[in-house]
C-alpha cells in the first residue's frame, strides 16, 4: 500500500463510521491493523492484509454506489466484519 492508498483508506474509514456503515469500535480495529504508518500496514501478515484490502473494496463499492444516487447504502455485516478480524 502506497501512501495515497493509505489515506483513502483512512479516510473512507471515518466516513463509513459517519454513514453508519462501520461502527465506531470496528472503524478503531481497523486503526489498529493500519497503524499510523503505511509501514505498519505494510508489516501485517498476509491475512491482515486481505481481510483490510477486502474491505477497501468494499467501502470504495459503498462510495461509488453513493456517488452514483444510490440511496441504500451497503451496510457491512457485523458478522462479515467479524468472520475477517
């Protein structure tokens, strides 16, 4: 992850906690597992790295669907959510 990616990330994140898509305790998860470095992310094991490039894709879909006047945004199940931590 380069360091643009990294604050897309980061912001989407706090984003999706605002939308109601994450809530604020998983939104702070996945602070944790991106640090505050794209260092640290870049440091995670393989299955960290997936679980968040996963759901980068999903609040990138989340963004676009809304961009595009989707009025229901996708919520993220708490149980997807938990099965990837």
């Amino acid at each position: 992850m380069d360091l643009a990616e990294y604050a897309k990330f980061q912001n989407l994140k706090s984003l999706a906690v605002a939308q109601g898509l994450l809530t604020p305790e998983e939104a702070q998860s996945v602070y944790l597992c991106l640090g505050e470095s794209v260092q640290t992310f870049n440091d995670q094991p393989v299955h960290v790295k997936s679980v968040l490039t996963s759901l980068f894709a999903e609040l990138l879909t989340a963004q676009i669907q809304q961009r595009g006047g989707e009025k229901n945004g996708r919520r993220i199940s708490r149980q997807a959510y938990a099965a990837r931590v």
